[in-house]
C-alpha cells in the first residue's frame, strides 16, 4: 500500500510507519496521455486533479491512472452502445440477439459492459475511488490521537 494511503488509513497497530521510497511527487496535474482520449479523457480531467491534490498520484501513478481511465471510457461505449440497442428492443431488452443461423444468444454487449465496469471498479479501489476503499481510508481516521492522562508524566 503507497505511504500516502497508509497515513490516511491511520495506525491502528501503533507500529512506526516506514515510508520508505517515496515516488516524485508532480508538482502539477499531469496531461494524460495521448491514446486517452473521449470519454477517457473527460474522466482523467475529473479524477487526476483530485488525486493530485491528496497526494495520491505521482509519476510513476499515470500508468495506473490511464488503465483506470481506458476502461472506463470503454465501459461508457459499451454501455451507451446497449442502451441505443435496448431502446429498439422493447421485448428483450438488447439482452439477446439473433445470430446469422437464427438462434438466440446473448448480446457480447452486455459481457463487454461487465468486463469493463469490473476493470473500473478495480482500478478505481486501488485509488481509493470506490466508497468502500474510502471507508478503509477514513477506519484509520484524520485526526491525531487525542492526548492520554498520562502525556506529560514523564517529561
């Protein structure tokens, strides 16, 4: 887990935290890169600025960040493609389709949005995207320990 998100999660163990070999932190939002593009590229706009603004994303995170924000703009295709198909479709909801032999199947779509829609949700958790990965964020807590009554014996 980065240092960064570790500091956010909190101690609960109480044992020093190493941050060991921090990455170079941008000291501005970075351009994505040039195949992010579309829906791809809006999602980098609203989610890169935030990222960096906690902390959570240095030169080395564009990779990741660019995965997160491919799959995503795939997903939004997909999922608008189906939809156009489920709206001429009142009985099976562009669920099934007919294949050149006349049988039914199911419409590649729909296996297509799932398979993006999981690569985003598991992209996004490793941001700290997702409302469950932020509840591990925020279990360690943002505030310092409150002082014990026994603080300033020793000193």
């Amino acid at each position: 887990m980065p240092f960064p998100l570790k500091v956010l999660r909190g101690n609960p163990g109480k044992r020093p935290l190493k941050p060991g070999p921090q990455p170079e932190q941008l000291p501005y939002v970075p351009e994505p890169p040039p195949f992010i593009t579309g829906y791809a590229a809006d999602e980098w706009w609203k989610t890169a600025p935030e990222l960096h603004r906690l902390g959570l994303l240095t030169r080395i995170d564009v990779p990741a960040l660019a995965a997160y924000c491919h799959a995503f703009g795939q997903w939004r295709m997909a999922a608008e493609s189906l939809a156009k198909m489920q709206a001429n479709d009142p009985i099976m909801n562009g669920m099934i389709i007919k294949t050149k032999y006349g049988d039914a199947a199911t419409n590649p779509l729909v296996s297509i949005v799932r398979k993006h829609a999981g690569d985003v949700i598991r992209y996004a958790s490793e941001f700290g995207l997702t409302p469950v990965a932020r509840t591990r964020l925020a279990a360690g807590g943002y505030a310092p320990p409150s002082p014990g009554k026994f603080d300033g014996l020793l000193r």
